[in-house]
C-alpha cells in the first residue's frame, strides 16, 4: 500500500525530503509527495489561535479519493481538537488519513534554541506514530514503542523512533529489520 506526504502551509523543504528519504528506507511501499488544494482557513478557531485538526481530517477526505493508500497531512500551524490544548497529530484508525504539526515539535518553541536534528527525529516519531493509527494499532504500553503515547513533547523524545515487536506485525510493508 502506497504512502503519500502532502504539505499543507508546510515550509521546511529539507525537513520534508528527510522524512520523505526516511520512511523510503523504512518501508517496502511506495512513498510520494502530493499536491493537495485545501485551504486552512476555515478551520481556524479565533478564540484558540489554532487550527481544528479532525476538520481538516475530514476536509482532506474529499481530496484524496484517487490516491489508494495511506495519506499523511504535514503542517506547521497548531492545530487542537476540543478537549485538549493541543495536539501533535491525529489520525483515523484503522483508516487512511493522518494530520501532524510540526508547530510544536520545533525545540524553539520549548528552549528557544533551533535544533534540526531533534525536529526530524520527533517528526519521524509522530508520523510513525500517527502511520500506526492508520494500520489499526492503539496505543502501546512499552516506553520504547513509538505507539506509547506521547500527550507532551517530553515523552516525544523519551520514546523510540520504531515500533516494538508487537506492533510491528500490523503496520504493512514496514522492513522490521531496516
Ligand atoms: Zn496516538
Ligand atoms: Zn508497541
């Protein structure tokens, strides 16, 4: 099954071709970017200053009927759902669509201090992650897994950047031993 990256008012190239070089390694699927047209704006809640995550989700359905495979929306903007302050990401499981802000993965955002190496690594672990969601698994209890759940970015970087050998068995196409 196909994997395809759309950017979605997502600026960082190089970041993109990283996680895009990375998850070629790590899957046997085809990995693609694509161009979809979905405009944000009407999923921003003033009062919040965010972006409403499982609207753009179900938003992203529409767009997205040719492309048979798993579609992955990667943003920089803050996106929430209701009941939480923030989210890194959410996905539909056992589905096809994932959306992540790298908004608060950025270490400037918690020390200032910009550190590119640190924001691939907590990016590929929240795709992974959300990747996880889409192939049915919930989360894990194992601290390594990159399915234990990770609410702030301290558990983020505490958790490993592959799934345990439990999860493994449900995410297709994922070379075990890349
Ligand atoms: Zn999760
Ligand atoms: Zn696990």
């Amino acid at each position: 099954m196909d994997i395809f990256i759309a950017p979605i008012r997502f600026s960082n190239t190089l970041l993109l071709k990283n996680i895009l070089d990375e998850l070629k390694n790590r899957f046997n699927s085809e990995i693609r970017e694509i161009n979809l047209q979905i405009n944000l704006d009407e999923f921003y809640s003033k009062e919040r200053g965010q972006y409403f995550s499982t609207q753009i989700i179900a938003e992203a359905i529409s767009h997205t009927k040719l492309y048979d495979g798993k579609i992955i929306l990667l943003t920089d903007v803050d996106i929430f759902v209701p009941v939480l302050t923030f989210v890194f990401g959410e996905a539909q499981l056992n589905g096809k669509h994932s959306l992540i802000s790298v908004c608060r993965l950025h270490e400037e955002f918690y020390s200032g201090e910009t550190n590119e190496k640190l924001l691939f690594e907590r990016t590929l672990k929240e795709i992974l992650h959300e990747l996880g969601h889409n192939y049915g698994l919930r989360h894990c209890m194992n601290w390594d897994c990159v399915m234990h759940s990770s609410p702030g970015i301290e558990e983020v970087d505490i958790k490993g950047n592959f799934y345990c050998g439990n999860c493994v068995k449900q995410v297709e196409g994922y070379k075990y031993n890349f």
